[in-house]
C-alpha cells in the first residue's frame, strides 16, 4: 500500500488540510530542499511516538525541528553570537544548529530524545515553508525513510517508504539538494556532528574551525554505522563494476546508466545521489560498485553517506 491516495496539490487548502492534519496529532510527507520528511507535532509526545514507530527508528535518535524562522527558532533554543550568525547566514537553508534547549521545552522529551540539547532548522523549500507558518509551532521530522534506508529524494519514494502511516503527502516535487542538512553543534566549541549540504569550509569562514564529529558521537546518537543503505552491498572507491555489480560512476565518461555527475559536478553527484542508490538497488544487482568521489567541500557529505550506506563508520 503506497498511500498515493494520499498526495497532495500544495495550494493554500492542501496545506491548510496538512496543517490541521498536525495539530490533530497524524503524520504527514513534507518536501524539504534536503530531502523529503515525515513530519510530526513536536509538541505531541503520541504523535511523535508514531514517527518512530513509522520509521522503525530506535527511540534514543533525537529529531530536528523544523521552524519557520529565526523568530521561531528562539523560542524552541537558547541562541548565541555563533548560532545567530550561522542563521543569519544560512537560514532558510540546509543548516542544523544543536543548542540548549529554551524552558518551558516547546519541543518534547521523546522528540529531543531526553536529551537537554535541541536540533532546529528553518528549511527553506516554499511548501515546507508554508506548512510551517500554517502550523505556527515547532515541526519534527525525520527524513521520511524507514531507519537505516536511503532518505527519499522524490515523493514517490517517500511514499514508498513511510506513506502508509501519514495521513496526507504533499507534492514539492524532487529535492534541490538531496543531502540531509549539515548538523552543527554549539554547545561548547563549535562541532560537525554530520556533513551535510552546506559544507565545513563555508561553516569555518563564519565561526572559525570545527572540531570533528567522531570525537563527539555521544552527541548525535542517531549516526548508526550502517545507515542510508540500499538491499544489495555498497563497494566503495570502484574503478569498474565486476560481473552482476550496477555501478555508480563520477566524471565524463563513466558507464552509464548511473552516473552521479557527468560533469563531475559534486553539487549535482549530492542531488542525484540517494535517487541513483534506489535505482540502482532496483535493478536487483549482485552489488553496487561506487566510483571514487573527491573529499573536498560537498565530497566529505557524500563521502560520509557512501560510507554509511557501505556499512563502515563515517
Ligand atoms: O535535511 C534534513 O536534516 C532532513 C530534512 C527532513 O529536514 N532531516 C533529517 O532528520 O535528516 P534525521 O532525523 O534523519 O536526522 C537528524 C540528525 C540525526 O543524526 C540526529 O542524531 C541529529 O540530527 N540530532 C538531532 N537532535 C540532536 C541533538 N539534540 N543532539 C545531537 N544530534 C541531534
Ligand atoms: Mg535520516
């Protein structure tokens, strides 16, 4: 059961329906830049029990929440200078800040993990950004994927994914980016908790270095070692794919039908990457050979995801 009976027109009724839809404690398929979430009252400790128990999710992974703007944001988390500024920079955007929770927590314990620390983002896809602003509180969502699995990049695999436990999907079409957000924590020294759309060095021009996330897991519990993983096995820095192998080329002149950039584009190779995962894992293929991408700038992301869907610890 797919739940295309479920997928929304966006205009001003549809996400009135969805915002309602929230408040009356459902989940719903909400199109980000990032990648699409399944999106719950952050407030509703039972509807964010459903979210987790949609995605199969172990309930210790804390979930960002979505807000409409700064304004919004500083009600749910304690800002300072640094976080202001990333914000300011990056907002709306594919940008995650980890802060101190603000009391009275708006955000709830289950959502938050028990933790004290609360993940806020300001997305910046229209129809998330409508939803938000119809809704008027803070918004959790996970990305819309079953745990472990490769996050949804289109409507189609969203609904594949979790859409037989939302009551209503809306339709923004394929995401931009591709690449959940970056995860930055300013709790004491500014961390990289993951890799993400936005990349460490344009982080770094604003706040100055970052230290590494591996040093810090405790704080992102959720960074499974097997994670974003298609059914077949993921082989990673492959020059060529062996017999029965899809491949999952870089650059000019890699076989198609899987190409992530043609022109090497990283920004592109990001957009296409999750999508080129799923289809290639259709195929039904004895493996998926990846090429070898550059570490540099968007290529740390990717990096880190491949890693991940390869089963080793990014
Ligand atoms: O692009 C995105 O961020 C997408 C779209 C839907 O917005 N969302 C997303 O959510 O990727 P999710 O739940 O799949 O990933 C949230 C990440 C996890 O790695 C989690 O551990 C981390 O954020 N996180 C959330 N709250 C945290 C906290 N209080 N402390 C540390 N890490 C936290
Ligand atoms: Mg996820």
């Amino acid at each position: 059961m797919s739940g295309t009976d479920k997928v929304q027109e966006t205009g001003a009724g549809a996400i009135a329906r969805a915002a309602a839809a929230l408040r009356a404690g459902d989940l719903v398929i909400l199109p980000t830049e990032t990648v699409y979430g399944l999106a719950a009252d952050a407030a509703n400790p039972q509807a964010v029990a459903r979210l987790y128990e949609a995605k199969g999710r172990p309930s210790f992974n804390p979930l960002i929440a979505h807000v409409a703007s700064l304004e919004a944001a500083e009600e749910v988390a304690e800002f300072d200078e640094r976080a202001r500024r990333l914000a300011g920079r990056f907002w709306p955007g594919p940008l995650t800040l980890v802060l101190p929770v603000r009391r009275p927590a708006r955000v709830c314990d289950l959502a938050r993990a028990g933790l004290d620390t609360v993940a806020v983002r300001a997305p910046a896809h229209p129809v998330a950004r409508a939803l938000l602003e119809a809704f008027g509180g803070p918004v959790a969502a996970p990305s819309a994927n079953r745990s472990g699995r490769p996050s949804p990049t289109a409507l189609e695999a969203a609904l594949e994914e979790t859409g037989a436990a939302a009551a209503a999907a809306l339709d923004g079409g394929p995401c931009r980016v591709g690449l959940e957000s970056t995860v930055v924590a300013l709790l004491d020294e500014p961390r990289l908790l993951r890799p993400g759309a936005v990349t460490r060095a344009e982080i770094e021009a604003e706040i100055g270095p970052l230290a590494e996330a591996e040093a810090d897991a405790k704080r992102s519990p959720g960074r499974l070692a097997r994670h974003y993983a298609p059914n077949a096995p993921v082989r990673l820095g492959a020059e060529a794919p062996r017999p029965g192998e899809a491949f999952l080329g870089f650059g000019p002149g890699a076989p198609g039908p899987f190409n992530l950039s043609p022109a090497g584009d990283l920004r592109e190779a990001a957009a296409n990457l999750f999508a080129m995962l799923r289809a290639a894992d259709a195929t039904g293929p004895s493996g998926i050979a990846v090429a070898p991408i550059p570490e540099e700038g968007l290529g740390e992301a990717i990096n880190d995801r491949l890693r991940r869907a390869a089963g080793f610890v990014g």
